[in-house]
C-alpha cells in the first residue's frame, strides 16, 4: 500500500535524503582505496596542452584490518 503521508511532508522526506547525500563524506564509506600508481603525459603544443592521468587503485568492498596497520 502507498505511503498515507502528506506530500508536503513526502516532498520533505526526499530533500531530507537529498541533503544527507551531499554531506556524507565519501571517506566514511565502508570501502577501502588504495592508490597503486598515477602517471601523468603531457604535450604541449603551440597553445594547446594535451594531459592525460591514469590512476591505478585497489579497491576492497570490505576492509580488513592489515590495511589499517602501517
């Protein structure tokens, strides 16, 4: 069955997920990113710059402990 709520307060519900998105930080995720390598190519041409990032990550859906440890 639907939910019997006001709009008003349906509409309120959805801007309330809304915003608990924007200030969730992404660092609190229950996911753990390891940077392997990142290069950087670079040409420069007269007045264009070409650039191109690769960024090689690891990433575990659920962390263990020995990450954590340095």
């Amino acid at each position: 069955m639907a939910d019997d709520a006001p709009l008003a307060r349906q509409v309120g519900r959805f801007f309330g997920e809304i915003w608990r998105g924007v200030q969730a930080s992404p660092q609190l995720e229950d996911r753990a990113r390891v940077e392997v390598r990142r290069t950087v190519e670079e040409v420069d041409v007269e007045d264009l710059t070409l650039r191109r990032t690769t960024i090689d990550e690891v990433e575990l859906k659920k962390p263990c402990d020995s990450l954590n440890q340095p």
